[in-house]
C-alpha cells in the first residue's frame, strides 16, 4: 500500500507555513562583558593589583585599629629597657627612650595614610581642573599657562615644599595643601594633553552646536571620558606622596612629635645606626617601602586594566 506525499507524516521541529521559524532571542547571559566589567575582571586577574591590595590593605587595617591591638602603649617610655633588640617581648625592639618599635610601626601608619591620600586627592582636583581649562582653551592664554606649569615643574617638589613649610609651618594642612598644590602641575599636564585629543571630536562639537556653554561643556561631555587617565594619574601620584610626607617629616617640617610617623621615627633614631642599633630605622624604613610598592602596583595594575 502506497502512501500519499500528503498523507506522511513531517518530522518533529520542521517548519510549516504557519510557523515559520524565528530566530531565538539574545541570552542576556551570552552578551560580552561591558567595559567597566572588563576592567575590573582584569584587574582581579592582575597578581600585581591583588599583591598590592592586600599589602595597603594590612597598613589601612593599622591605621585604623592599630591602637586597639599593638602589643604595647606606642608613646610609653621605659629607659631602662632602651635599644633591646627585636626579641619576644619586643619583636622589633626598642628605640632609644624604651618604646617599642612594632607598636610605634603599627600605629605609625594612620598619619600618613590620612595626609598623603588627602594631598592626593587635592592635587588631583586641582590638577583636572586646570587642566580642562588650559586643555580646552588651547589659545594664547592657555598656552601662557601651560608654560607656566612647566616652569614649575622643573623646581624638585621637595625644595619647594621646604620653602613653604618654612615660611607657614609644619602643620598637618599646610603639608597638605603644599603637597597637593604642588601635585597639581603633574597632574594638569596630563589632563591637558588627553583634553586636547578630546576637543576636537565629534561630540564636543555636537554639544557646542547645541549652545552648550564652555562650562558644561568641559565638566560634562570631556570630563567623563577623562576617568581613566585621572585614576592612574591619582594612583601614581599616591605613592610619591607617601613618600614626600615621609621625606618631609624625617627633615623635620612635616608630621610633628610625638607621633609615631614612620619618617618622623626615622629622623629620631638615625644617629643610633653607628651603634649598631639597626633595628631602630629598619621596621620603619621597612613599612614606608612597603606601602609604596603596595600603592605602585595598584597603579600598575589600574593603568594595565584600563589599557586592555
């Protein structure tokens, strides 16, 4: 017994005149990963940004809860056990006036991981706003200001720091605002050049058609696209404020005593290198690199991630 066309039977999923098929929808789950997910993916991948993250984050935890768990009052003197060296009931020893050393390194660090992230971030502000301004008006008087930037940078930033200092005092906001103010030329720079790869491009030109004014134009079209080059210009210039605050506390103009600073320590207990007390200088020395690195590498691994 034959069989008609009509009468056999159609495979199971095959398309019929009525339903035609139709392409399925996008998985949102498949969609690629938006740039800020890309970013911070990468920089979890990065064993530079992790190693640094955790080694600020142990000075951060210091800074913060320190006092609660150093072994010993870090500002109690005891004379008569001065320059012990590093044993168990001083793991880092004692300095010259019988303190102990892992408890003035331990609490050392809220001084300056309170001054140079708040110079940071002044030079930074600063520094992105006049460079929007003199990147955006690129024209003789931002040019004269641009050059006046240079001039600037071209004095080191610790003898213009000393010289404020010196005439304003060694006060917690003067290092700051000095610090900050003299971060802001580095960073303006920067930010001028990326705005002048900026203003020329379509959007820019848009929004002016729009009768947008100069203002809104620089802080709300240009500067969001400026994020990435500002964070690891901030990032940087974290580290060597760490290193300024310390380098200006040592020569006796930043951080006063008696606090625990790490540089301010170092100044104190130098002299007592040629006795052999090496453990004196050795643990703060030691933290103030440490922190550095910590910092350097969160900006190396934020400068690789926004660049992927």
């Amino acid at each position: 017994m034959s069989v008609s066309p009509t009468d056999a039977v159609e495979p199971a999923g095959s398309a019929t005149p009525d339903a035609p098929n139709r392409p399925n929808p996008p998985d949102p789950a498949a969609a690629p990963p938006g740039p800020r997910f890309a970013a911070l993916r990468a920089l979890l991948r990065s064993p530079s940004f992790v190693a640094g993250v955790l080694i600020v984050a142990w000075w951060i935890v210091c800074a913060i809860a320190g006092p609660w768990f150093a072994p010993h009052d870090p500002y109690a003197s005891d004379p008569l056990h001065s320059l012990l060296p590093p044993g168990p009931g001083h793991w880092c020893g004692t300095d010259g006036i019988g303190r102990d050393i892992c408890s003035r390194v331990i609490v050392g660090a809220r001084d300056i991981l309170t001054i140079a992230p708040l110079a940071t971030l002044t030079g930074t502000l600063a520094g992105a706003a006049l460079g929007l301004v003199t990147g955006y008006f690129a024209g003789f008087a931002g040019t004269l200001v641009a050059r006046a930037l240079d001039a600037v940078l071209a004095l080191p930033l610790v003898i213009v720091a000393l010289f404020v200092l010196a005439a304003v005092g060694g006060s917690t906001l003067a290092v700051v605002l000095v610090i900050g103010i003299t971060f802001a030329p580095l960073v303006a720079r920067t930010v001028r050049a990326a705005v002048l790869a900026e203003r020329g491009l379509d959007y820019v030109a848009a929004a002016r058609l729009r009768g947008a004014h100069a203002p809104y134009v620089m802080f709300a079209e240009i500067l969001p696209n400026l994020w990435p080059p500002i964070v690891v210009e901030a990032t940087v210039r974290l580290g060597y404020a760490i290193f300024a605050v310390a380098t200006l506390s040592f020569l006796g103009f930043g951080i006063q005593p008696p606090s625990a600073d790490w540089g301010l320590a170092l100044s104190e207990s130098y002299t007592l290198l040629a006795g052999g007390a090496w453990w004196t200088v050795a643990f703060d020395a030691a933290a103030i690199a440490s922190l550095v690195v910590g910092v350097n590498f969160i900006a190396d691994g934020v400068r690789e991630a926004l660049e992927s």
